[in-house]
C-alpha cells in the first residue's frame, strides 16, 4: 500500500470512529430522554440498536487490526492506530452505559418519579458534550481542546457527589419499599453517566499522549 493509500485508510477509520461517537451521543441523550419521560417504548429501542453500535465497533477493530498486520505501519501511524482502537473500546463501554439507562427507564415504568429530573438530563448533556469534543480533538490532533474536555469530567463528578448523597440520603431516611428501589435506579443511572465522562477523559488523555508523547491524567 503507498503512504497515500495508508493515509486514506486512516482516514476512513477516524470516520468511522466519528460515526459511532455520534451514533452513541444520541444513544446518551434519547436514553436520559427515556428515563425522564418515562418513554418505554424510547427505551427499547435504545436496548436493540446497540447491537448496531457493537458491530460497527467489531468493524473498525477489525480494520485497524488488518491495517496494522498487512501494512506494518510506522511507530508514528501505529500509534494512531492502535489510539483508534483503544477509543473504540470506549466508545462502545459508552453505548453500554447508554443501554444501561434505557434498562434502568424500563424497570421504573411508569411508577411516579421520586423527584424531578433535572441532574441526569444536566449531566447527559455535558457528557455527550465531551464524547464530542473529544473526538474532535482526536481528529484535529488538537491538544487544548483536549485538555478541556479532560477538565470538564469535574463538573460531572460534582453533579454526581451531590446526587449520592440526596439520593442515598432518601434511601437512608427508610421510605417505602417503590421509593428506595427507585432511588437506587436513579444513582445507577448517574453513576453510568459519571463513567461516560471518565471514559470521555480517556480519549482527551489518549489525544494529548498522541500528539505530545506526555502521558497526562485528569
């Protein structure tokens, strides 16, 4: 394969790994939507496409793996590539988390909701935020953007700390039996979108290791 055709596969790859991360952004969004509006039809349909995401991931692994054992590429190229794959490995954790929600919308029904929903909502929308930015930063090599989406998972953090504790805290106080297992479903699902974040975080750390050769944690 010639340097321009290894630089058009490269290409096709990152697209690809674009495509999954905006499938999944709406995959984030629609579950969160699932839950608030206790849409359970919505919710299903999360849980049958991420068969779709899966294989798109198995694809693009693939590929990358094929790229690496016919073209034995470069120390440079084999670090985008093998940055592609450990991504990929994230984005599809993310799709998890994303149909982990959607489970979680179907197992409270239609029961009324214990408190409104205005953290979760808030803290899909900032992690669809950073799955987005991060790619970005990936494909434009763009170390600042990076280190800003790393820096956003704080944030994130602190939404999920205050809920903890507001929800653990009803648990704690002894409510009825509906109540408290609603509650728990409530954290899981905060804590599924603080995992976002952190899986967000490590395509930003992978970005800046990329394009600096400085490992850096956020």
């Amino acid at each position: 394969m010639t340097r321009e055709g290894f630089d058009k596969s490269l290409s096709v790859l990152q697209q690809q790994m674009l495509r999954m991360g905006s499938m999944i952004e709406e995959a984030i969004h629609l579950s969160v939507q699932a839950l608030s509006k206790q849409d359970l039809k919505l919710a299903g349909k999360i849980i049958d496409g991420d068969d779709i995401i899966d294989g798109l991931s198995n694809q693009i692994e693939d590929d990358c793996i094929g790229l690496i054992a016919l073209q034995q590429p470069l120390a440079r190229d084999l670090r985008v590539v093998t940055t592609v794959l450990k991504t990929v490995t994230d984005l599809e954790r993310i799709a998890d988390h994303a149909t982990n929600i959607a489970e979680i919308a179907q197992r409270i029904g239609s029961a009324p909701l214990i408190k409104p929903l205005i953290d979760i909502p808030k803290m899909a929308e900032m992690v669809e935020n950073m799955v987005r930015d991060g790619l970005k930063a990936f494909v434009d090599r763009d170390v600042e953007l990076a280190k800003k989406t790393c820096l956003k998972d704080d944030a994130i953090d602190k939404i999920y700390e205050d809920l903890f504790i507001e929800l653990t805290g009803l648990v704690m106080d002894g409510g009825e039996s509906h109540q408290v297992v609603q509650a728990l479903n409530l954290l899981f699902a905060a804590r599924f979108l603080e995992r976002v974040g952190d899986h967000a975080t490590n395509i930003g750390e992978r970005t800046i290791y990329l394009v600096t050769g400085k490992k850096e944690k956020y």
